[in-house]
C-alpha cells in the first residue's frame, strides 16, 4: 500500500488541553491567548554574535553511544546593531506584556551584554514601579580568562504586569545552607530541635534547623546543566528545569498558563507540565519544535505548525488485529539528498487518525536514551477514522502521511 502526505496544521494529542506548542515567531501573533498568561519567561537570543546549534543523537548507535551527532544550525545570534536587536526584543516583550493576567509576572532573561537596554525597556513598557528584581542567577561553569573578572552569571529581569501581582515565596523554600550555619552557635531546644543562634546590634537572632529559607535575588544554587546531565537534549543554551521550577512555582498557581516565546528545547513546557500548569511555547525554529515535542509526549498538548516534508518518502503496513491494528513502519527517506536514510532518520514517530488538516496521535514513539532502539509496531485502535503515521525527522522534518486509496 502506498502512503502519501497530506496537509496538516495541529496534532492534537489527548483532548489537546495541557498546553500548547506552537511554530511561530515571538514578534507573531498571540492574540488569541492575550490576558491568558500568569507568567511569561523569556530566554531571547543574547546578542552574543554567535551561531547555536543542535546535537541530533542518530539511530539506535547514536543514541546508545552518543557519538557521531548530527550537528545542525538552531539559530544565529547576530544582529546588525544594537537597535535592531532592541527593536527585535520590543516587539516579543509587547507581546508578553500583552499575554500576561492583570496579577501575571515577566522574567526576562538575558546576561550582561544587553540586561541595562533591556530593563529600561521594560521600565517604559511594564512601568517602572512594576519593576520587581534583577535577579542574579550565578554559576560555575563558563571559560575563564586573566584579562578580567571571568563572567559566571545571567540576568533574569522580573516585572509584574500590574500591583496586583501573584507572588508566593513559600512554594520555592531552599536547604538552609550550611555556609550560614558555621558561623552560628548550635543548640537544641526542649522538643529536640535543634537550632543556631547569633547576637548582632544587641539582638539574638534564632533560626531553626527545620524552618524554611527562601531564596534572594542571587541564585547560586541552580546549576547550569552538566556535560552528562541527563535533561540535555543537545539543544544548545538550554536552560536547566531547576531554574524554571522555581520561577514557575512562586508565580503560578496549579492549573495557570506559562509562557514562553522563546522556546528552545523546551524546559520552560516541561517544567510547566511537572508542577501542573499549563504551558503555551513557540519558536521559531523547526528543530526546537522536534526536540520540545519529545520532551512533551505523554501530554495533552496541542502542537500547532504545519507537516511538510519535501521530497520525503515513507512505508508502513497495517496488521488487523482484534480492536487493535498493528501499524509498522518500515522504511523512511527524509529526502533525495539526505545524508541519513532508512528508519536511522526517524526520531520520533505516532500513529493516529487524521481529518480536516488535524492529527491525533494515539501511541508514540521516540528515541530516548534510556531506549535507543525505535518501537517498529505501534497499536492504533480500529474503526475510529482514517488511520495516519506523524514522522518527526532528525532534521526536523514533521510530516503526516495516510494510505493513498483512504
Ligand atoms: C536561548 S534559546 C532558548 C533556550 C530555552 N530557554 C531552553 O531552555 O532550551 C533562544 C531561542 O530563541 C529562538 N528564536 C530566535 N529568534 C526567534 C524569534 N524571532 N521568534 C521566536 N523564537 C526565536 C531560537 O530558535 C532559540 O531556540
């Protein structure tokens, strides 16, 4: 049986409604999620001059082992001038302010090259006195050099939209740390308590070893994501789940929307999904929307941008079986030219039904590390439509395809 591709324009996994995952430029149009958001992160381009790329992990092999990625180009941080950039970061902040609740909050991060151009910025489009923090989010890594201090943190600038802001810092309590503690006298009270005091100004001051402590604006205990951390996706500025976790948890609630323009791999909808919120992220780039639809399968997410795969090929076969098809697929061309052919170009694929441009998955697969090899039979039930494969490529390709004759 021959399979052909046909036009979509969303998949729609479950009943679509744990968040959205959207191919669209952060300049584009929103509006129909306007007054929606209770947060808004914005992790933009930093101005650095450089080029990001992504590391796609190949076939069973690649996966197992790690080697041989497929580098491909993500995005291109190079702006003509300063104003171009700042025209460029305008517009995605208008769109943020735009998305967020009269009590939502902006966390824009960027590092030193552009943080001061952006908190006036944001000073003339939030308000001034909605100007919340600048946090400093430190951290190790990072090169070193002799000519200067070495530049080992980031800028995180968090407005509210308005006064009455949502905020609750008791969601993000931290470990006590124990560089505070030395300095203090322990003791341990008459339940077994055990505390540490000090005397300062004519004061005692008394902190309990079990009581909460919350963070400042200088977060020094989030790490950046290790060489073998195993979020890493390959996406490269990917930002780690810990430091949205706690953006998220102090300025939602369970069940609000998260915002994120500036998707990358994702980890703002993965984060969002873990501590129960909803999330609405898009980018620009095809590639983050493959690596960021992976992390999210097994959510009910609605994932907008059409399937187009030029010059792609694909096989599969339908075993009828009792109320469940075995759906195989058995070969896959991404294209003429394509370096990586065969089942190895397959990252992750679905099968589902397919009608008016909309696609619903019902089971998935996908390469992951802790299972390299791709499920060549997925289960899809009988009767409910007309039966479709989703391919997602290693190059970023998503493609939809039904029997030619359906
Ligand atoms: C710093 S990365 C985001 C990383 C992300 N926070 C993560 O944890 O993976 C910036 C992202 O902005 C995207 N981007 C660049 N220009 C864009 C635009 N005009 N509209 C939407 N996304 C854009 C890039 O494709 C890239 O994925």
């Amino acid at each position: 049986m021959r399979w052909v591709q046909v036009e979509c324009r969303q998949e729609v996994h479950a009943d679509g409604q744990d968040g959205d995952l959207i191919l669209r430029d952060a300049r584009g149009d929103f509006s129909s999620f306007q007054g929606q958001a209770a947060c808004v992160y914005l992790d933009p381009p930093f101005m650095t001059g450089e080029d990001f790329y992504v590391r796609m992990r190949v076939g069973e092999q690649g996966w197992e082992t790690g080697r041989n990625p497929l580098v491909l180009s993500a995005y291109s941080d190079k702006f003509a001038s300063k104003q171009q950039y700042l025209d460029f970061l305008r517009r995605a902040l208008e769109n943020a302010r735009d998305l967020l609740r009269e009590d939502g909050s902006l966390f824009l991060h960027l590092d030193s090259r552009m943080s001061a151009h952006a908190r006036i910025l944001c000073d003339e489009l939030f308000g001034e006195s909605n100007f919340v923090n600048e946090i400093i989010w430190a951290y190790q890594s990072g090169g070193r050099t002799l000519k200067r201090f070495p530049r080992k943190h980031d800028t995180i600038l968090f407005y509210r939209k308005s006064r009455h802001q949502y905020f609750d810092i008791t969601a993000v309590p931290q470990t006590r740390s124990e560089h505070r503690q030395n300095h203090m006298r322990r003791c341990v009270d008459e339940n077994g308590r055990t505390y540490r005091t000090i005397q300062s100004g004519g004061k005692t001051y008394t902190y309990y070893d079990d009581d909460p402590v919350y963070p400042g604006d200088v977060w020094t205990d989030v790490s950046h994501l290790q060489q073998k951390d195993p979020q890493r996706t390959g996406y490269d500025t990917q930002k780690p789940q810990a430091l949205l976790n706690r953006i998220i948890r102090c300025a939602t609630r369970p069940g609000d929307l998260v915002a994120d323009l500036f998707a990358g791999s994702g980890t703002t909808a993965v984060a969002a999904a873990q501590t129960g919120r909803r999330f609405l992220v898009s980018d620009i780039n095809p590639l983050s929307l493959t690596v960021t639809r992976k992390r999210l399968l097994g959510t009910g997410m609605t994932v907008t941008a059409a399937t187009v795969a030029p010059g792609a090929a694909m096989q599969a076969e339908i075993d009828p079986g009792i109320a469940f098809n075995d759906v195989y697929v058995t070969d896959y061309r991404p294209s003429c030219d394509a370096e990586i052919i065969g089942l190895d170009a397959v990252d992750q694929w679905s099968a589902g039904f397919y009608a008016d441009g909309i696609f619903r998955p019902q089971a998935n697969a996908a390469r992951q590390k802790q299972s390299p090899a791709l499920p060549p039979v997925l289960q899809l039930p009988q009767l409910r439509g007309i039966p479709a494969i989703l391919i997602a490529d290693v190059y970023g390709n998503r493609s939809v395809w039904i029997q030619e004759d359906a």
